[in-house]
C-alpha cells in the first residue's frame, strides 16, 4: 500500500492516533508500506499551528521535524504532470490544497487517505476512506 496522507490523517496520526480507523492505525504502521506526505500539508500544519488551531512543541518547525524523523514519509511535490492532472481532478468544492493532493495522487499512483467527505466525492484520483 502506498498512503499519500491528508494533513488531518497526518496530524492525527501524530497527536490523536484514536480517530484513526483500526484498519488505517495498522497500515500506517505496516513498514512495508510506503508512507506519502505533501509539503503542502506540512504548510497546512504551520498555518494552523500560527492560527491557535493546534499547538506544537517545542516550536511547529522543531515537531515538524521530529514527527518526520520519527515516521518518515516521501514527499509528493509538486511537478508539471501535478499541476497537467488537476485538470483531470473533479471535486465537489473549490479548495486549492486538495486539489493539488488529488492531483498527486493521480500522478504518483497512490491512495490519498482522508476522512473529508467532500474529497471521499471526488473523481480522477484514487482514495482510501478513514473507516
């Protein structure tokens, strides 16, 4: 399996593991898989920690760090073929940052793991529902 990570499946992952689906807890546990993250979630991580959302120690860049060293991911930038597939994305709602996650997903021919329903809707990309 290859997980390219919401940033709320990541974020839950690392600080409230229990809204995590048994099945979803285990594979991102399995070390066969190959774990996928987008810098994009990782901005999203920054903004929400600078808006009061979440709170991370010592300093947002610091957790970040750790909560990469300890479980690493690949990062799923954005290319040419990324931006060329949104086109190919269809989504009930107009956010920008899961387009682009779609869109990798696409290219990377990975399974794009969320809870939001409104992306759990989308077209053109494949999806592995938190359940």
């Amino acid at each position: 399996m290859r997980p390219l990570l919401d940033t709320h499946i990541w974020l839950w992952s690392r600080l409230e593991p229990a809204h995590l689906s048994r099945r979803l807890s285990r594979a991102l546990e399995d070390e066969a898989n190959e774990l996928w993250l987008s810098a994009l979630s990782v901005w999203e991580t920054l903004l929400f920690d600078e808006k009061g959302r979440i709170s991370l120690a010592p300093t947002a860049p610091e957790w970040v760090a750790i909560a990469l060293s300890n479980a690493p991911m690949r990062e799923a930038p954005v290319t040419l073929d990324v931006v060329l597939a949104t086109k190919q994305i269809h989504l009930p709602h107009r956010d920008l940052v899961d387009l682009f996650l779609a869109a990798r997903a696409r290219v990377f021919d990975v399974a794009l793991v969320t809870a939001d329903k409104r992306l759990l809707q989308g077209t053109g990309f494949a999806s592995l529902p938190n359940r």
